[in-house]
C-alpha cells in the first residue's frame, strides 16, 4: 500500500488490494486519494483564494442599480413597443392597464400604471413594514417612469405595431420581460406591481400566493378575449404560459454551472489540473465498478461552461478511456461561486 502512495505522489500508478463493495478483495490500478497541497505553491495558493473571492464576492450597489434598471428597461420596451399596440394583456399591473387604457382611451398605459402602482404601494405601506418593500416601490415607479418615457420617445407604438405581425410580437413581448424579470431576480429585487400584493397576501392570508397570482392573470386574459376577440385572447393565453416558463429558463441560465463527474486511469493529472490550472477545487472519492469490482478514483467538481470544456478535452487527452458525466446545475452555494451570504 506505502509503494502504491508513492508511485502515486510521482505520477505513476500502483497496484493494490481493496474490498469490493461485494466485501470481496478486488484488485485495482488507482491509488488512494492523496492531497495535492505539496503540488500547488503558495503562489498558486493565493491565486486560487482570489479567484474564488472574486467569484463568490457580492455585487455593489452601482452593479446592483445598472442590473435593476437595465431590466425594468427591457421590461418597458416590451410594454409599449410590443404588448400595448397588439392589446396583449398577460396579467400583472401591465396587462390591467392594457384593458383599462382601452376602456378609457383618454389616458396611456403609462399613466394606468402610476396610478395602480401607487395604489399598490399604499396599500405595502399600510400592511407591510416599508422595510421590506423599498426596492419594490423603487422598481414599480421606475417601471411606470419608464413606459411613460418610451411612450413620449414612440408616440405612435401605442396603436401601430413596429412589425405588423403578431406573432413576432408576441415572441419579444415574453422574450424581453423575461430577460428582465431574470435579471432583476437575481440581485434579489422585483420588478414591483404585483409583488408587493403577492407580499400583502403572504402576510395577511392563508392564499397559496402562486395560484392567486395566477387566478388573476387568468382572469385578466378571460377580460382581454372579452374585450379583443378570440384571436387577441388566445394569443394572451399563450403569451401567459409562454412567459412562466421563459422566465424559469432565463433564471436558471445565468449562473448555469456544470457538475462535473471523471473516472479515469490519471486521477492525480486530472486533478492537478483542476487545481492548478482551473483554479477550482475538487471533491474525490472512493467507487468500485459492478462488473469488475475494481476501486476507482470518482471526481467531482463544479465548474463553469467555458470551464467544463477545457477539463473534458483535458482528460480526454491524459485517457482517453476515460467515463465523464456532466449534468447542469443552476444553483450553487458555497465558496467561490454566488449566493454564499
């Protein structure tokens, strides 16, 4: 077993004895795990610690700020370029003041929107602690702030579509407040409107928030196919499902992260690398084939996109028989990547 660690702390592979998982002795060609700490300098050392502070570090309020009004700007464009001209109401403070704005044409959307922002966020002040829904209120005015702007800068956006065709229409009115409401829910904010309601409810009721909101946006787009004609309203029936699942995909997509699995005949190149070259850590541990019985070296890590592709063209020139699995992953917590705090 000492020849084994030591053919392994110099690149080479030993022979030896292990009990299979069958609790028979099986014999192997990977050697037992063994830190790489006498392998990485103390310069390296430092790198990887900054490496993984800088990833891990939260944003700033200025990148805090840019992130949240770049979103609510997406959100905005959607509204007056694609949603309003098309009559698209898909719920939310936009979609009400789609409908109301249609019921009394002497005011813009814009304008429906401040006041029921407004009214929602008189209502978050009585119910909730004003704490709690700052950047709500925040987000709902600039959002309002903003569709009021678009529809000064393209007076004619409100009736007349940009394309003229629906269906591209409808594609960027889910596309754009989708990118939006993603980068806005991850810096933690919203975009405001019916998030403070949805806050109200939690608080103050017993209501499973997820099925009131969209009861509500249901009743929104039954109101719009009232109102528009069938057409409109199965294009908002579509625009309504359409957008719950372009956001979840555009949530889970911004920090999509690769689990990453190897077996291979060079565990310790494979891992050198990852520690040396890719700055990351790794989580290795003991495994015994069903077939054969051998030991064998399992390694684990997280890494990005770009990153996962140099480790498997890496292992894969050091064995090229080597078994890799890679699975996404959209949520990581831990050191050296986001969401730690």
């Amino acid at each position: 077993m000492e020849r084994a660690v030591e053919e392994h702390g110099s690149g080479r592979q030993g022979t030896f004895a292990a009990e299979g998982a069958d609790g028979r002795l099986a014999t192997g060609h990977t050697p037992p795990v063994e830190p790489l700490e006498h392998l990485v300098s103390e310069e390296d050392i430092r790198r990887g610690e900054r490496a993984g502070a800088k990833r891990s570090k939260d944003p700033g309020p200025l990148y805090f700020f840019a992130i949240l009004n770049g979103g609510l700007i997406l959100t905005a464009l959607a509204i007056v370029l694609f949603k309003t001209p098309n009559h698209f109401a898909f719920g939310g403070t936009s979609g009400v003041s789609v409908i109301l704005s249609t019921l009394f044409p002497s005011l813009p959307v814009g304008a429906f929107m401040w006041i029921i922002n407004i009214a929602l966020v008189v209502l978050g002040f009585i119910f909730l602690e004003r704490k709690a829904i700052l950047w709500s209120v925040f987000a709902s005015f600039a959002l309002s702030g903003y569709v009021s702007l678009f529809e000064m800068l393209f007076p004619g956006a409100s009736t007349t579509s940009i394309t003229g065709d629906m269906w591209l229409d409808l594609c960027f009115a889910v596309i754009l407040p989708a990118i939006g409401s993603a980068m806005v829910f991850d810096i933690g904010a919203s975009t405001g409107g019916t998030d403070i309601l949805a806050m109200i409810l939690k608080r103050h009721s017993t209501l499973e928030i997820g099925r009131a909101l969209l009861l509500v946006d249901i009743g929104i787009v039954c109101i719009a196919a009232v109102l528009y004609g069938p057409r409109v309203g199965l294009y908002c029936v579509l625009g309504l499902f359409a957008k719950t699942l372009v956001v979840d995909k555009a949530i889970e997509s911004i920090h999509l992260r690769k689990v990453c699995t190897i077996i291979c005949r060079e565990p310790l190149k494979v891992e050198t690398y990852i520690v040396k070259e890719l700055k990351r850590t790794a989580t290795i541990s003991r495994g015994y084939g069903a077939f054969s019985g051998q030991c064998v070296t399992v390694i684990m890590c997280v890494l990005s996109r770009r990153e996962a592709v140099k480790l498997r063209r890496y292992a894969r020139e050091v064995d090229p028989g080597c078994f890799i699995t890679i699975v996404d992953s959209s949520e990581i917590v831990g050191k050296g990547f986001r969401g730690v705090n």
